[in-house]
C-alpha cells in the first residue's frame, strides 16, 4: 500500500518558530489543523506537545476534528473555522469553544444552543472584504453586531477576515486597516472591547512586523505554513521553515517496456486524465503502474522527487508514469517492481491523502 510518512518532529519545530516569531510581535494564533484529516497519531504529536499550550487555539472546519482534539486535550480551545450549518449548532456548542460566524439567523441558533447546554459562546464575526467568499458587508456591520450583542449567551470575541484562499485577494494594508476602524468604530459606539482582531490564513504571515500590518490586528490562523512551510502569498518557504515534513512513497506495481501513446482511436469511455502524446513519434518506454490514483490524490498535487520520472496519466486507483527511453529485451537501469517513487504533496495533496483510508500514515 502507498503511503503518506509524516515527519512530526519537522511540525512540531516550525509551530516552534512560528510562536516564537508572533510572540515577539504581539500575536497569538490559532493552529488550523484541517489538513490532519482528524490524524489521530498526527494530533497526538502536536495536542501532547508542550507548544500546544502557548497556542491561542486549535482550529478544523470539521466537528470530528474539534471533538478529537477536545477528546486527547481537553485543556486546549478549539475554533470552528468556518460559519457553521444549521444542522450541526449543538455540536458546535459541545466541541467549539469559538466559530466563525456571518449569519444571524445562525448565531441566534448558536445563542441557543449555548443557553441550553449552560454556556457562553463566543464568536468572531467574519467580514467580507474583497474574497467574495464569507463575511458580512462593510456596511451592514454596525447593525449586525448591534443585534448580535443583545444575545445572552453569545460574546463577540473579535473581527475577522479570510483573504487570498479563492480568488486570491492579497491582503494589502487598506484591506486589513478596515478590521481595525471597525474594531474602533464598535468599541466606541457599544462601549465594548472587542479583543481578537484575526487578518487571515497563512497568507498573512509575511507581513507580521512590517509596516503593511495596520494597529490593532493581532490574531492569524495558520494552517499551510506551520505543515508545509510555505506562504501562500508567493508559495515560497516562509523564513527557515520545514518544507519536508510530508512524503509520500508509492509502490511499482507493474514496470514493462510499453508504447508511448495508445493504438487506434479513442473513445469517451476513457476517464482522460494523461498527458497528450499525440504529436510524439511512436516509441518505447518503461512505464511504471503505482498504487494510487484518483481516489486517493490528484497527480497534479504531487511533485515527483526524480525529476527524470514524467507523468503519463492516471484512473481511479492506479496511475502510470514514464520512466525514460526503453531497450527492448532490456530491463529498467535503475527501478524495478516492489520499488518505490517519492513524491513531495502539495497542500490540498497532504489533505487528500490523510483523508483517504486507503494510504498508510506513517509517523516519524
């Protein structure tokens, strides 16, 4: 079975340095760890860890998650970070100590909900500034939160925004600054501080300490850059981050000398995830069958180690690759079946294969 090694020494070090870097600059932050897919082995490593207790919170966009993280440190606050469904308001209560709210209809829900399990439940409300993504408009946020502030159970934690994740709007100063004159603006008008003023994901990052951060923002939640050590903002490495703490390692199931391009004409029925080869001149190569396919990661969020080894094309639960010109009669110089090709994940590919049951998760 292929599978997914997770080096969580190389986590726990950069969540290391990421403390130490917003702690010297006045920031807490909360750990996204959706990527985990609710890694139990995974989330042990980090909960257990002494670093979990300088986090501000943990947060996932799946209750599982919450409730796994609850259930192996109970000590430490979660958030559910994205606005929840009506469906699931008590689980929300039970498993979330924050969420990230743009409804009203859904606070009320939450305020509920809180009321009858006894608690007080607080909230960051979420601002649309640009990512056409979750957020109350700009100008409906004074009376928003007027209404919001008159439930009981409900305390407004902070403002928040989400940038840079589907359209990719950059976070600029004049973006941000909007978090801060409203947290002003409400403050003065309310009579109420309102402590937690979140910027954003990990595309934030790069601008902690520099003069593109407006007062008053003091809270991100970080998810790429404290697992893969990049920023999205250029998808580069963020400081002396890990960039290697996942590989993934899939076995050769078959390797012959084959074709280049397939016989005769095609057909619909093909799933058509490959690589053109149309315009090659017919030839051999060694094609490689690994052990994984659509079901498990999409290839294109996996970037192969040896970079002699191509692509070819992919179905639900195998995919081919070329490994290089072919003899015939000759075997392959350097890989043979049993063998392995390594591979860097991307992001959405760490996410995909903890997700899928049917990739080993190896510790380290």
């Amino acid at each position: 079975m292929a599978q997914l090694i997770v080096h969580t020494n190389r986590i726990i070090a950069n969540l290391e340095k990421i403390q130490k870097f917003l702690e010297k600059n006045d920031f807490s932050w909360t750990l996204v760890t959706k990527i985990l897919s609710g890694q139990e082995d995974a989330l042990r490593a980090i909960l257990l860890h002494p670093i979990a207790t300088k986090l501000y919170s943990v947060g996932d966009s799946r209750i599982s998650g919450l409730r796994l993280v609850k259930e192996i440190n109970p000590a430490v606050k979660t958030m559910y970070i994205k606005p929840p469904a009506m469906d699931v308001v008590k689980s929300i209560i039970d498993y979330a100590d924050i969420s990230l709210n743009t409804s009203l209809r859904t606070i009320e829900a939450l305020n509920k909900a809180a009321a009858a399990a006894g608690k007080i439940h607080q909230i960051i409300i979420m601002l649309e500034l640009g990512e056409l993504r979750e957020g109350v408009l700009r100008e409906r946020v004074v009376d928003f939160y007027a209404k919001v502030f008159d439930l009981n159970n409900i305390e407004v934690l902070g403002l928040g925004t989400n940038l840079g994740c589907m359209y990719g709007v950059q976070p600029t100063y004049d973006k941000l600054l909007h978090l801060s004159l409203y947290k002003q603006l409400l403050e003065l008008k309310f009579n109420k501080q309102i402590p937690l003023i979140s910027g954003g994901s990990s595309i934030v990052l790069p601008l902690v300490g520099k003069s593109a951060m407006p007062k008053n923002v003091n809270h991100l939640r970080i998810g790429e850059s404290a697992f893969m050590g990049t920023s999205p903002w250029d998808g580069k490495q963020f400081s002396t981050l890990s960039t290697k703490a996942f590989e993934f390692k899939a076995n050769i199931i078959e390797l012959a000398s084959k074709k280049n391009f397939p016989d005769d004409q095609l057909t619909d029925g093909n799933i058509g995830h490959f690589v053109d080869s149309s315009g090659e001149t017919q030839g051999l190569t060694y094609r490689a069958i690994v052990d994984f396919g659509l079901i498990d990661v999409d290839a294109s969020d996996l970037a192969i180690v040896d970079d002699s080894v191509k692509f070819v094309g992919t179905t639900s639960d195998m995919t081919v690759f070329d490994l290089g010109e072919a003899k015939e009669g000759k075997v392959h110089g350097q890989y043979k079946v049993g063998d392995r090709l390594v591979f860097t994940p991307s992001y959405m590919g760490v996410a995909r294969l903890m997700s899928t049951r049917f990739v080993d998760k190896v510790m380290l």
